[in-house]
C-alpha cells in the first residue's frame, strides 16, 4: 500500500514539474519582436504613439532607449526607491 502510495505521489509532482515548466514554455514563445521579455522598438511604437501623441519617433526611440539599453538605469527603477 506503501509503495504504491509512493508511486502515486511521484507521478503527481513529475506531472505538476513537466505541467509548470511547459506552462512558463509556451508563455516565452509566441510572442514576437521580444528579446529577454522586452519588446522591440518597433512594436513598442504603436502603443507608445498612442500614449504620447505629440511626441516625435525620435523623441520616443530616446525615450524607449533609456528605459529598456542595457546596463542604465530605468525610469522606474529610480522611481521605486524613491521614499514618499
């Protein structure tokens, strides 16, 4: 009774494993123009345009580059810091 128990019990956690690593699996695929979690420019765009409509592109590829360029410092990152 034992054994098969423990049998039982393998299954169900090797089958909750495989479920959740092919869950975060198709989560990360599908979703085009992204590298690391962050959409490109590109696809930024449009939803950035709609945001600020008075912004030129150049305007928001400087600001799309300082939030998302490797190694600075986001907006939103000195923002949670910050005491209010």
């Amino acid at each position: 009774m034992v054994k098969k128990l423990s049998v039982l019990l393998i299954a169900v956690v090797l089958l909750l494993v495989v479920g959740v690593a092919g869950t975060v699996a198709l989560a990360h695929s599908g979703r085009e123009g992204e590298s690391n979690g962050v959409f490109s420019f590109e696809n930024m765009l449009p939803f950035m345009q709609e945001h600020h409509p008075g912004w030129s592109d150049e305007e928001l590829e400087v600001m799309y580059e300082a939030c998302h360029s490797s190694g600075s410092r986001s907006v939103w990152g000195n923002n949670a810091n910050r005491a209010y």
